[in-house]
C-alpha cells in the first residue's frame, strides 16, 4: 500500500546506530557552527497496477535546502534551523495522478509546489530541545524520505547523549505535512484503517553496551488509537577475515488506545533477520510474525502518505506482510561492486514470502478489508544504486529502485528511478 526504504534489509533490518537519536553537534558559536546544504534530486515514478487501481505516473525536479545554525555561547545555547523544499512537475501534463509527488489540483496535480519548515532549539551539555517543523526518526514514529521533498511534523523533540553509551529520544507532535501537501495542518492517521489518530507522543531510549551491539526500547500513544511498545536486540559476530555474522530482533505490542478509532486492537509483531557477511556478499534469513485478529498497522499523514514506522524486517518496498495472523519469509543478497575510483556501486535483490494471513476474522467491508481477499502475498525486489567518488560530480549518485508485488486484489509493478546530487553550501 505504500513505499518504503529497504532499512537495510541485507545488512540488517536495522542496526543500533540506526536507532540512536544523535544530539546535534556543533562549534560553538551561532554563525561559526551554521552550516546549509542543497541536494537536488530528480525522480520518475512508474506504478503499473494489475487490478481495479489507476495507474501512477510522474517525473519532476526536486530541490531541498536545509540550514542549521550553532548554538549561542554559554551554558545554555540556542538555535534555529529552518529548511525550504520545492518541487516541479516535468511531464508536462495533468492526467497523472497518484504518484505521491506533487499536491493535487483539481483534477491532476500541481506543476510547481514549495514549503517552508522552521524550528528553534536550545542545547545544555549533551541534550538539545527543539520546537517547530521537524523530522524526527525513529521506530514509533518516523517521517519518511522517499518522494521530491520528505514529510515534516510539527511539535517538541528531546534528544540526549549525555548518559554513557545511552540515546534518549522523546516526542511530542500534533500536525504534520506529507509529501501531496504544503502546508503544516495535516495529523495523523492510522496506515491501512485511514481513521484519526490525535495527537502522538513517545519516549524510547537505545544503549550500545559494545561496538557489535545493543538493545532499545521504544513506547508510543497515538491519543485515539493505540498504545505502542518496541522492542530491539542486534548483534554482529566477527567470525573470521571479512566475515561476520549478524542478528536482529524487532518486537511490537499494540493495544487500543482512548477513543480506539480502528477498533479494538491486541497484536503483537515480531521479526528476527540473520545476516552472513562474507567480503562483498551480505546473504540476509528473515522471519516475521504478526500475532492478533487484527493488522500490525502504524501512522500515516492524513494526506495519505505513510511513515516508516515498521522496523519489521520484511517490510519492503512496497508491501509489509503485516496482516492478522501473518507468517513470512524473507530472502535477500547484497553485494558491494566497490569503487573503480570513480563510480561505487551497490545490487541488493530480494524476495519475500507471505503465508497464513487469517483473513476469516476480517471484515470484508471494514476498516481494514485489504487484508480479508487473500491468505499469502509475494514481493520481489530489486535495489541498483551508482554513486560518484571522485571528480567534479563527487557524491552525485542514481538509484533505481523496482518492486513486483502479488497479492489478491493488489498486484503491482512499481519502478523508481532516483538522480541526487548533494552541495554543502557552507
């Protein structure tokens, strides 16, 4: 139902450092600590359906520049940090709608679009405080990247390193603005019910006890929904010269919560990825499990465009094998072409295995019907990314991207091809 990054799915679902809420660090001194970067990124989007769903196609331009300043001198800093995202339409034409790229208009979509984000922020030690237009990460609550400019929120952030090998993150939001909107006054939404969620707070905090890895711990309330716990464990195993072996763990527990706008809700959801490393190749084993007579579901923009909460390790590009009572299986290899001193290449290529969705507990006609037509779904996945290390276009890189998913319904064809080119402006 919506597209995702791998999250380093043949390396690991997903690794300690990518949970670690990183205070920001800077020099000291308001402009001496300031620093702006442009990225221009241009992308094609193919979906082809199979079934009752319209097409999507789109090209288009993006550019994206944020700025972030130092902090004020003394014990306590302050800061701002403000960013301005455009995106134009390149194809030229209304009619095709539904890419997740450009805000509608009438009957097609907007060819231009743009919208400005800003924040202030105060730092004490190690632990800053921000307030505004954010984009905060992490396994409860996640705002993607994956379209011409990436979703913001609006709300207070927490971010601390100032205990030992300890990250804490907590949240506060109340608006967000997804990828077809420009403006800040969008909430949240659960993914696959589409119901309203309230506002959303959360509090988790990851520990990195030894290089090779550590644990987090992650809880949420979306204010009419549900009641989140995560849960993550990984480690990586040195087994020989460029061999290693590595493991993680991913747990949800969901549970209604005030109003409970998508229905009574008990699910838990778990994933345990295995990857082997053995110089260039990465082969990845994952399992996951969704246990409850409802979905494993998690927050959207109520635009329609959907988080990356789901640390799940066969959540993929396209489909999440999320449904009640779901089995799956995840096949992935990875290899590393390396640098000819001029270009870096990267293949990952992917195929997972849904089973057992028990689609008799669900309602054909409720909230969550998308699951009530099929017991088993497939998808396979194909990840080619080329990235410039040398010379006058050093960082510029292109990505394509390819998903086939089957299952009843829902079968589909998905192809992005994504040019970026990153500029520290100072």
């Amino acid at each position: 139902m919506k597209n995702r990054p791998w999250l380093g799915l043949f390396a690991l679902s997903m690794s300690a450092s990518s949970l670690q809420a990183q205070a920001d660090e800077a020099p000291e001194g308001f402009i001496e600590g300031s620093s702006a970067k442009l990225i221009a990124r241009n992308m094609y989007f193919n979906r082809n359906s199979l079934s009752d769903y319209p097409d999507a196609r789109g090209w288009g331009q993006g550019f994206l520049m944020d700025y972030q300043s130092g902090f004020t001198q003394g014990d306590i800093g302050f800061g701002v940090d403000s960013s301005v995202y455009t995106a134009y339409k390149l194809d030229g034409g209304r009619g095709t709608v539904g890419t997740g790229m450009f805000p509608a208009e009438g009957d097609g979509e907007r060819t231009e679009s743009s919208t400005l984000n800003a924040s202030v922020k105060m730092k004490w030690s190690n632990t800053v405080i921000k307030y505004g237009d954010l984009r905060p990460y992490n396994p409860v609550f996640a705002t993607p990247d994956l379209r011409l400019m990436p979703m913001t929120t609006r709300g207070i952030q927490l971010l601390s390193d100032d205990i030992d090998k300890v990250s804490i993150d907590i949240g506060h939001f109340y608006s967000s603005r997804g990828y077809t909107t420009t403006n800040h006054d969008e909430g949240f939404e659960a993914g696959y019910a589409g119901v309203d969620a309230g506002d959303v707070d959360y509090a988790g905090f990851t520990w990195l006890p030894v290089e090779e890895g550590g644990v987090g711990f992650y809880v949420s309330r979306a204010e009419d929904l549900w009641r989140q716990f995560y849960v993550n464990a990984n480690y990586s195993l040195p087994l020989a010269t460029e061999q290693t072996l590595s493991f993680d763990f991913n747990l949800y527990r969901s549970l209604d919560e005030g109003q409970a706008n998508a229905g009574p809700i008990n699910v838990t959801a778990w994933s345990l990825a295995t990857a082997y490393g053995h110089g260039p190749h990465t082969f990845t084993l994952s399992y996951q499990k969704v246990h409850g007579s409802q979905p494993f579901d998690y927050l959207m923009s109520s635009d329609g465009t959907y988080m990356d909460s789901i640390y799940l390790a066969n959540s993929s590009q396209y489909g999440d094998f999320n449904g009640p009572g779901e089995q799956s299986i995840g096949l992935g290899y990875a290899y590393d072409f390396g640098s000819t001193g001029y270009l870096h290449t990267t293949l990952a290529l992917r195929y997972v295995y849904g089973f057992d969705i028990d689609n008799e507990k669900v309602d054909p006609d409720g909230l969550y019907a998308y699951f009530a037509l099929s017991d088993k779904q497939i998808e396979r996945d194909i990840d080619l990314k080329t990235i410039v290390v040398s010379g006058a276009l050093k960082n510029l890189s292109v990505r394509v991207r390819y998903a086939a998913h089957a299952f009843t319904g829902d079968s589909v064809k998905q192809l992005r091809i994504i040019t970026e080119y990153p500029l520290d402006l100072f």
